[in-house]
C-alpha cells in the first residue's frame, strides 16, 4: 500500500478529515466509472424504511457506543 497507515493514526483529527475530503472528492470525479457493489442497494433500501420507522432510532451517544464495541 502507498500510504503508511501508521502516520494517519498519528494526524490530528483535522488533518484526517481534511485527507477524507480529498479522497472523496477525487473518487466522485469518476462516479460514473464505479459500479456499487450488489449487497448496498440491500442497505440503502433497509435504511429508507428505517426514516420511517422513528422507534428504531439510535441517538449520537448510542451509535457511537455500539462503535466502540
């Protein structure tokens, strides 16, 4: 792999967000060359029930914990 991954983890926060914008931005100007994968039209389509379904809501502090897991 090009980038050590080490170095990333010593960044400061700001400089990580800074480096994930950049990324996104150079991977959007090709969009129409990138396939999604199969199994993401099964995610996007169980998350656009779930707004529907506001019982089902996690707060910040709930997703955040379930992450640290």
């Amino acid at each position: 792999m090009l980038v050590d991954t080490q170095k990333i983890d010593e960044l400061p926060l700001s400089t990580k967000v800074e480096l994930m914008e950049i990324v996104m931005s150079a991977l959007s100007k090709n969009a129409a060359e990138f396939e999604s994968p199969a199994w993401h039209e099964g995610i996007l389509e169980s998350r656009a029930h779930e707004v529907h379904e506001p019982d089902t809501w996690k707060t910040f502090d709930q997703v955040r914990a379930a992450l640290k897991k």
